[in-house]
C-alpha cells in the first residue's frame, strides 16, 4: 500500500518511522511519503492560507496550493494516477472515523491523508477530487478538536496499517479485538504473575477448562460494553446472540425490542 501525507508540519509524522508502521516501512509493505505542503508553495512567503470569505475569524487553506500537491502526490498528469486512490481529510466536521472505514481502508491502493490546519481546507477540494472520481473521505477521530489533521492522520494510519496482511505478527490477534465483528468490547486479560497487589486472577482462568473461559470472556465483554458503550449493544444483532447472552443482557437491563428489532432498555 502506498500512504502519503501532506502537511505543513512533516515532522509531526516523525514517529511513523517507529514501531510496528516503521517495521512495515522497512519490510517493504507500506510505502509512506510525507510531504511539506510548502513545497507546492509559489509565492516568497510560502503562503498557504488566506483570510475566509465571509468573514470570520481565524484563517482557511488555499485550494489552489492543496491542488497541487493532491495532483501530484495522485500522480495526476502522469498517467500513473491510481484507481484506488483515497483521499482522506482528517476533519472534526467529518464521519467519525471507526474499525469499518479501518477494514475498508486496508484494501486501498492508495491513501492521501490532507492535514489541514487553522480553520481547515476550502470547502472546494474534497468536493473537486469527488467530482474527478477518487473517493473522498472526510473524517473525525472523535468528538474533540485538534490543532490540526496530522494526529488525527497518524491515528487512522495506525488503525488502517495495523489491518494490512502480514503486518501483524500473529492474526489471531485481531480477531476478538475490540470493534470487532462481535460489536462488543473486549474482556479483560491478564497475566503472570497470578497475584499482584493483593489482586488475583480470576479462577476460571486457571482452570484450563476452554468452554468456561470462553463463555466467561463473553459474559465480561457483554458486561464491559453495556457498562462503556450502551450504543453498542442496541447496535448488536440479536440473531447473533445466544440463550445465555440474552440471559445475561436481561439481568443487566437490556431486552430485545417488541419490533424484532435490536436490544432496548427494558
Ligand atoms: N482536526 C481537528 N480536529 C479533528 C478531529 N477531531 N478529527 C479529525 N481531524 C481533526
């Protein structure tokens, strides 16, 4: 897969040269190129923003420099333009970004992460790269606001990377992760030693009895994601769930709904 992510602080992308994105990097399965935006720059200053039409306070990014330097990290003009080239704009305004877009995102060709800054890209970008065909995607990381798009990006890169084949060591680690098709929370894990301040395993754990630690992790998960994330369990499909879970979910409040529909409060 090919990345590239343009700012007008590269450096904050720095620590993708770590861990397990900087090992992908090194292996050859991510090829990920940051760009200094003012390298598209054609003015002495290196302008890259203006005041906002309108009115307002605070400053707007150029759409013609950001052009520029989407065109050609696209490889537009040279024939060498990939169809599967996502554009992302990492933007509070945006679709909050989750494990789905990370699962559909790890297929990608390609990926342009735009880092805006101040108070973000002309409106005009997202909507001319729509017009010229690549997919257009912009996206929140929560519902907070950052300084800019860049650590926003290096979280999406991390989530999306982490997703490609071969970059994790072992893929059975990312099955019964959080957010993942279960739609629940994961349990709690732990490990040696067995007794930590005054704190010890839990015995289903030592018991080397499989059935009973699986049902048990279930029952934690179901319990952690209605205690954190009620929205995720009247999102989960109650034809996915079995007697013991609805048992469970019942004594914590939740029943499925009299439309046949998800879970309610009762
Ligand atoms: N830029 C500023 N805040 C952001 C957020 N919450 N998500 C994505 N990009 C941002």
């Amino acid at each position: 897969m090919r990345v590239d992510v343009v700012s007008i602080f590269p450096d904050y992308l720095s620590v993708l040269d770590l861990s397990l994105v900087g090992k992908a990097r090194q292996r050859g399965l991510l090829d990920l190129r940051v760009h200094d935006l003012r390298d598209w720059t054609t003015d002495r200053h290196r302008t890259v923003d203006d005041t906002p039409f309108g009115g307002g306070a605070g400053m707007v990014m150029r759409p013609d420099v950001w052009g520029q330097a989407i065109d050609e990290v696209l490889g537009a003009g040279t024939g060498t333009r990939s169809e599967g080239a996502h554009l992302i704009v990492p933007t509070p305004s945006g679709e909050v970004f989750t494990q789905r877009h990370a699962e559909s995102l790890a297929s990608a060709e390609q990926l342009v992460f735009a880092c805006g800054r101040y108070e973000g890209i002309d409106a005009r970008v997202a909507e001319h790269y729509r017009s010229a065909g690549v997919t257009v995607h912009e996206l929140s990381i929560g519902d907070y606001v950052l300084n800019g798009g860049e650590v926003a990006s290096l979280v999406m890169i991390e989530a999306v990377a982490r997703l490609i084949p071969g970059m994790v060591g072992n893929p059975d680690s990312l099955v019964e992760e959080s957010h993942g098709a279960a739609g629940l929370l994961e349990y709690p894990v732990y490990t040696k030693p067995p007794s930590w301040a005054d704190l010890e395993i839990p015995e289903v754990l030592l018991s080397g009895h499989h059935a009973k630690i699986e049902r048990w992790r279930r029952d934690q998960a179901l319990e952690r994601t209605a205690a954190r994330r009620p929205d995720m369990i009247e999102a989960l499909d109650v034809a996915g769930l079995d007697k013991h879970d609805l048992k469970l979910l019942a004594e914590l409040g939740w029943v499925p709904g009299a439309d046949g529909g998800g879970l309610t409060r009762a």
